[in-house]
C-alpha cells in the first residue's frame, strides 16, 4: 500500500464540479487551468444523485470523461467518496438514514452531512458505492488520492446524531469500556442528584429534555461520537482501498472541536485541512495570521510531514460574520503562509463560482464575470508562477520544530463542560495566546496531544491542561528528569479522564513542587498585578493560590488577599526545570517570560535578526543545512524595514538580500543562505 502521495512538485489546484456546467464549457476551464498551472483538481464530493441516480444503477462516463480529459491535459485528480451529502431517493426511501438531534427530532432531507454514521443502511450504501469507485477508478493513472467524504462531522450542530441506532450503538461502547454498570456510575459519579444507573437500557446521550449535567456522561458521548463517525470513515478507506492502493486523506476543518483529529490522523496518509482565516476583521493582521498558523503547525504535527491546505479562498467567503474579501496581496502571502509552515499544495474552493444556491457568492477563481483578466484569478496565476520556480528547493523540505504546546481534544471537551471559573473562558484563545510568542520570534511549533511523544523536544508548553490522562504526567516527568523544559498554567492537572476532580495531590505536584490551594475569577472590583523580575504585569481573571514545596518563586501577587503569595515558580526536576504560571496573564507578560524559558531551553529562532511587529519568518529545513528555505512575511498593512545580519538569495527574483532590507505590505520573500 502507498501511503504518501507522490508529487514531483509544489501544487496549485481547485475544487471543480463540472456536473454544474454545461459540457461547452469543459473545454474552456481546462484549457485555462492548464494555461495558468492547475495541476490537481478535487472532483465529485457532493455527486452521490449523479453516480448513483436510483438507487443500485451506477453511472460513471461523465465522472470517467472529465477524469481522462484532465489527464490528457497534464491535470491528476484528487477522486472524492460522495458521503457529504444524500441523494433525495436514499432519504425518500430510508427515512432512517437521516440525523435525530438532541431533542429527539429527526431531520428533514438536506443540507450537509445529514446522515446517522450508526445506520446500517447508510454504511452499506455508502461501501456499494465506494467499491464501484474503487473498482472503475482505482488504477486510473490520472487519480492519485482518495478524498474520502468532505469535511466530515460539518452538519451545522455538533456532528452527532441522538437517534435509537446511536443510543444502542452508545450503550454497547459504553459496555465494553467500563464493562459494570457499577464502575461507570463510579467514573460518571452519578449518585449525585439520584442519577445512579440501574440498567444500560436507562443510559441516553445527552440532551436538554433530559439529562445534561454530567459531566462523565457528556465527555464519554464526545468521544462516542468522534470514534463513530471515525469508524464510517474508516470502512469508507477499506472500501476505496480494495481495487486500489492509492493514499487516501480526508479534509479536516478549523478549530473543529467534535471531531478529535489527533485520533483522526491515524487512519489517514496524507493530512489535509481546509484554511478559513477571517482577514481583515482585527485593528491589524496578526491575531489571524497567528490564528491560521497555529493550524497549519497542527497539521503538521500530526505526522510530522508534510500536509495539503485542501481548500482556501483566493478572495472571499460567503457564511462569516463579515465577508470581507481578501485585499491585493493578501491571497498571496496566506497561500505563501501554508508552503511556509508545511503544505506542500495551495488548493481553492473553487474553480467557477456557482450561479445558485448557497455559496453562490463565495469566492473562486474563476468569478461571475468569468474573466481571466480580473485581479482574483491574475493573483492565483502568480502563485502557481512562483510555486513552479520554488518547487525544486522546497519539496524535500519540512519544518522541524524543538517547541510543541499541547493541544488536546479530550481537555477541550472537559474544559467547556465544567462549570466552573468564567463562561467566558475560551481554551482555544488560551493557547493562542502562548504560541503568539513563538510566532513573534520566528520560533518553529508542534501542536501535539498529550499522547505524543515529548522527547523530541527542547520545551513544552501546556496551557490549561483541565484533564490529566492516566500515563501523561508519568511522560511528562520522564522528559523533565531527562533535561527537558516543562511550562504549565493555572487550571491544570484538576480532573482525571472521567472529568473526576483528583482529591488531596493533584498528579503534577512532585514536578511542580507545589500544591494548588484555590483560584479565584477576579474583576474589575478586585484588581490585581504581579510582579516578575523587575516588571509589574497585570493580573487576568484566573488567580491560582498555590503553596511552594520545592518551588520558588519567580513572581507574586502585589494586590488583594493573595498578596505575596507566588504567581510563577520554578522548580528544577532531575536535569530539567518545570514551571508553572498560577496567574492568567497578558501577552507582554508572556513575551518577557516566554523569551526568559525560550533562552533557558537553548530554542533558536530561525533568523537571529530582531522581526518588526507584525513579521514573522519560518524555515522548511532540508537535508542539509544549506537546503533549508526561510519564508519572511510581512502581516502589516504597510511596508516595514529590517536588518538581514547575513546575506540570503532570494529565490523568486534572484536577488541577493542583505543588510537594510524593505518588505512590502503583504509581502512574503522566500529566501536561502548564500
């Protein structure tokens, strides 16, 4: 079996849906793609009605037609499984394949991803089909990856689904992780309120007609849910794969929290996501360009290898908040953004603009003016120019990082059932906040789990790690003793994997060498700072109260009733050094703090050079140290000016960089040392 997808160079691609169109068309688009470097396109995703138009008669020649007539012009495809979205006969006739929501009310036909991933009837004609694709396309020398579904779990809630199917298929999970009713009432502590279980068939996902409170309840349907609709995708990979043994991949979406993508990325062999940022909705870029690069890092951290950016806009959306389109340049440096931090594609959704429907008004490459004179398409025409040039020096690279956060859905599940601290708490913004400081300094990231690997590591920094998993703190100890860097925050280590609170020793304790007495949520009527070196930083609404045992103080409190008590501490654990910051607090903090354990744990950025506000720069390392590429992008809305202490060779225009150097607005050079 193949399990990476083989590309000879950096690729340019869109989404097309031909089926759309009139076939006088067909052989415009393709010319055009051809002229102006579309070398892969995503096909047939949302094409169920026309591969299988009743039920059990199969038709292929048009899918067949467009896919040979790509191929003879140069262009592979990336051969979707059409599972995100039902044909109106399967509903018709299978009322039963459709979603029940929380309430207990089933959905009526339509939209996205409106199936039970529990139905046998769903599953069975979802393999019929993917077989029949396997079999007519499988060896296709013109297909060269699986796309299995389409943003999968993307149904508007929450991805699940609370029919009688699912409550079974729950209840027998659920027998066979806790196996007696006994040890989940325990795990769940359901006595409270009365709630104890006397027989599995009393056991419902949660629901706000009935019970919703427990915390073990919802975490454990969570997980069901991600594992199930896991396990769909997986027997739609077994089935691709019988006739066929291309990679396969799915898309997976932004700070998508139902689906536990971590788990996901093992089932596949090409990671890929989908690349939304908001632009031009903050006072400057940079909470969205840190924003869309914590994701990509997390891409890449799933495998560590390169990944695909599966869909982008190349100018805007049509479902956010505020629509804004991309200003000139910005298409450019996000898409370079991507390439910097490990895609080795910049795909857009899509090639024409649909006339009708619901994302009629979202961008393309191709819009309703259908000109190929217009600024959106002459701008993808540029990147696919300067991805051809760069493709020889950045394949065979990857980004190789010394820094991981941990990003752990499990945690993310628990943290926003709590009901504790503030409602306001938001753990996504938590860790943003701390990779922020990385992003600053050029500072390369992992994104990883707690079930990773930490070794590889010089620091790890864990914001607001809520649930502890069983062996993690054995792990994290283990990489301490052995000379590694451990941060970690407030509201940490408090719940066991059940979302049981551990009482007396919290399991980090002994490394941190303190103990956690209480946190108070602070306001404006009880202000408070802190003090760190010769700095006075203020206070956010979390404020631990910790007690030192081998720790010390780095920081205290200077105000209200915990004052002088410690805020930071450090505590030296075999060769390594853990620390804890009890306080919830700003970024200017967090840069002279960060910058403090970044100097401790011997991390170097990829340039030495000081970056102005609103730069950063990433380095695609290669086998040597004179094939690594260094991507300097400017975030700002007007050019700024930096020092290059070494001299660089711009590998677009052949220019050779040093000294004072200008970097436009929205400019990203691709660089290597001379």
């Amino acid at each position: 079996m193949r399990h990476s997808i083989e590309m000879e160079k950096l690729t340019l691609g869109v989404c097309y849906y031909p089926e759309h169109w009139d076939r006088a068309l067909w052989k415009d688009d393709l010319q055009r793609m051809k002229q102006y470097g579309i070398e892969v396109i995503r096909l047939a995703e949302f094409s169920w009605a026309l591969m299988e138009p009743e039920e059990g008669k199969y038709q292929f020649d048009y899918l067949e037609e467009i896919i040979n007539r790509l191929y003879d012009n140069g262009i592979y495809t990336n051969l979707a499984t059409p599972t995100g979205a039902m044909p109106n006969w399967m509903t018709q006739k299978y009322p039963e394949v459709m979603q029940t929501d929380e309430n207990g009310i089933q959905n009526l036909p339509g939209k996205r991803h409106n199936f039970c991933y529990t139905s046998a009837v769903m599953r069975e004609k979802t393999r019929k089909l993917d077989l029949k694709l396997s079999e007519r396309f499988g060896k296709h020398p013109g297909v060269i990856l699986w796309h299995i579904s389409n943003e999968y779990g993307g149904n508007f809630r929450d991805a699940s689904c609370h029919c009688e199917e699912c409550q079974k298929a729950f209840r027998k999970w659920l027998k066979k992780k806790y196996k007696t009713l006994d040890a989940l009432n325990h795990a769940w502590w359901s006595a409270f309120w009365s709630h104890t279980y006397t027989d599995w068939e009393q056991i419902h996902s949660p629901s706000p007609r009935g019970e919703d409170e427990l915390h073990g309840l919802k975490l454990d349907w969570k997980r069901f849910v991600s594992e199930q609709l896991q396990d769909f995708c997986r027997e739609e990979i077994r089935a691709v794969k019988t006739y066929s043994d291309l990679p396969v991949t799915t898309n997976m979406m932004m700070y998508f929290s139902p689906l536990d993508y971590d788990k996901w990325a093992k089932e596949l062999d090409v990671i890929s996501w989908d690349s939304y940022p908001s632009w031009h909705t903050k006072e400057d870029e940079v909470p969205i360009a840190v924003w869309a690069a914590f994701m990509h890092n997390q891409m890449r951290g799933f495998q560590k290898k390169p990944f695909l950016m599966m869909e982008s806009t190349p100018s805007l959306v049509n479902w956010d908040e505020e629509n804004n389109v991309k200003r000139p340049g910005m298409n450019y440096l996000s898409s370079m953004q991507a390439i910097a931090l490990g895609s080795n594609s910049v795909l857009y959704f899509q090639w024409r603009k649909s006339r009708g429907s619901s994302e009629k008004f979202h961008g393309a490459v191709v819009g309703h003016d259908a000109s190929e004179k217009n600024r959106v398409f002459q701008e993808v025409a540029w990147i696919g120019k300067d991805l051809e040039k760069l493709s020889s020096q950045i394949l065979s690279t990857c980004n190789r990082a010394k820094v991981a956060i941990i990003m752990d859905w499990e945690n993310w599940w628990a943290l926003s059932d709590a009901q504790a601290i503030s409602r306001k708490f938001d753990y996504t913004e938590e860790l943003l906040k701390y990779y922020r400081v990385f992003w600053e300094k050029g500072i390369e990231v992992d994104i990883i789990s707690m079930d990773r690997e930490l070794l590889d590591y010089q620091l790890v920094v864990a914001p607001t790690l809520y649930l502890h998993k069983k062996e993690y703190i054995h792990k994290v100890e283990a990489y301490v003793e052995a000379g590694g860097i451990y941060v970690t925050t407030y509201w940490s280590g408090v719940v066991n994997e059940t979302d049981l609170c551990f009482i007396g020793e919290r399991p980090h304790e002994r490394l941190l060498g303190l103990s956690v007495d209480e946190i108070d949520v602070g306001n404006e009527y009880f202000p408070n700072t802190f003090s760190y070196k010769d700095g006075v930083y203020k206070a956010g609404v979390l404020r631990e109260v910790v007690t030192l045992q081998t720790a010390k103080p780095l920081g205290t409190y200077l105000q209200d009733y915990n004052v002088n008590t410690p805020a930071i501490t450090e505590n030296a654990y075999g060769k390594g050094k853990a620390y804890y910051v009890a306080v919830q607090p700003d970024l200017e903090f967090l840069k002279e703090f960060l910058g403090d354990v970044i100097e401790e744990a011997n991390v170097e950025a990829n340039l030495t050079e000081t970056l102005p506000y609103g730069v950063t720069v990433s380095k695609r390392s290669g086998k040597e140290q004179k094939d690594d590429v260094y991507f300097l992008q400017n975030f700002n809305r007007h050019p700024v000016k930096m020092v290059l202490n070494e001299c660089y060779t711009n590998l677009i225009t052949d220019e050779i960089l040093t000294g004072s150097i200008k970097l436009q607005t929205y400019q990203c050079i691709v660089m290597q040392k001379k």
